[in-house]
C-alpha cells in the first residue's frame, strides 16, 4: 500500500546523485545529505508502521479514488521531493552548527509524530491494556472512549503538529533565498487544516456530546495556545 513512496526516495536519490554531478563533487552536499536523510526516515518509518494507515480518515471515510490515487503516485512523490530538486541547482551551505539546529528539530516533529500515532493507535487496538492504564478518557454513546491525556490531551491533533514540525526541517536547509522549497510546508498547513475540519465535523456527528466535553479539556487543535 505505501509503494508509492518509494518514488520519493527514488526522485531524492537521483537529485542527490545529478548535485554531485552537476557541481562536480565527490560527495552531496550537507543540506542534500539532511534533506534525504530525513525523508527517508519519514518514508522507512510509514513503511514499518503501513498497518497503521489503514485507521486513517484516507482509508475509513474518503476510501480509493482520484483524490487518493493522484496524490500518492503522483502529486506526494513528486511535491514531497521539491527541496532535493531545489538544492541542484541552488546549492546552499549549512553550517555544522545549523545543521545540528535542523536536525534537532526533525527529531522533535517525529518524536511528536510517532509518539501520538504509536499511543493512539495501541490505544486502538486494546484500550485495556496495562501500559496505557494511566491515561484519562471520556466515554462515548459508540461505546469508545476519547484520549484527554497523554499526546492526545496536548492538542486534538498531535501527530498533524510533528508533522508540520518536520515539514519545516526538510525546507530549512534550503535556506531563505526562495519560495519554492517552502511550498510544500505551506501547503501541508493548509491541507492539515482543512483535514482537521473535516475530521472535527465527523467526530462531532459521531460522538455528539462527548465530543464537546472532549473539546473543553483539550481546547487547541494542531497549535499548543495557538490554533
């Protein structure tokens, strides 16, 4: 099912590989080692957690079609891979120092990221278990019980905020000079955003007044005092 990440990976290489060509270099440059680097995590990472997807808004209510088959074989691939596409023919020198910033910030967003979606998606398979006995939930009319606690009491969206967060790492060693490495960033807001609506809509008709009790605890939804 997660194929089509590979293309990702591919097109990255083969960035990776005409920088080195082009500039005659013996070895990529620290932005292009950064850029690949983390989108292979983020690729490996989906990859070994590809169960997991099946419990997505994608799988459960949007289900297969145009939206779903363009996007991952064509419009993920190819957006994904803009900041490699970018540093081929704009070469942009990062510091060890930024470097190590960036880094940083990479591994905060997928500590987020994993985190939320491992404890939700434990909590999905058996919400008995002892491990996840500490958490605080509100039960609903469907019988289930919504997470106040944990990531899931942070914002309604956790797993949307690493996401974002990890985003902006895979832009930042484009540096500044252009919008372009950036567009995928500002898109994935906005996509995440609207993905959140819809999501909040579904939810609200789906568990009714739990839901608002749910709301009232967790007040934000993607941005901690923010959004």
């Amino acid at each position: 099912m997660c194929n089509f990440y590979f293309l990702q990976v591919v097109i990255n290489l083969a960035m990776l590989l005409t920088e080195m060509k082009v500039h005659r270099q013996s070895m990529p440059s620290l932005s292009m080692i950064l850029v690949n680097t983390f989108q292979l995590l983020y690729v490996v990472d989906a990859l070994w957690n590809e169960e997991a997807i099946l419990t997505t808004m994608d799988i459960t209510h949007d289900g297969f079609g145009f939206m779903l088959a363009f996007g991952d074989l064509v419009w993920v691939p190819f957006l994904y891979s803009l900041q490699a596409f970018y540093l081929v023919n704009h070469p942009h020198e990062v510091s060890w120092p930024t470097a190590c910033a960036i880094l940083t910030l990479n591994f905060l967003g997928y500590y987020i990221f994993r985190g939320a979606n491992s404890q939700k998606n434990a909590f999905r398979r058996n919400p008995k278990d002892p491990k996840l006995a500490h958490l605080k939930v509100i039960p609903t009319a469907t019988g289930k019980n919504l997470l106040v606690s944990g990531w899931w009491g942070l914002v309604r969206h956790p797993n949307y905020l690493g996401d974002i967060i990890m985003a902006l790492a895979w832009s930042l060693p484009c540096g500044f000079n252009h919008i372009l490495p950036y567009f995928y960033v500002m898109y994935f807001i906005g996509l995440l955003i609207h993905r959140e609506a819809r999501d909040e809509h579904q939810c609200k008709k789906k568990y009714g007044l739990a839901w608002e009790k749910y709301c009232q605890r967790v007040p934000y939804r993607i941005f901690p005092y923010i959004y």
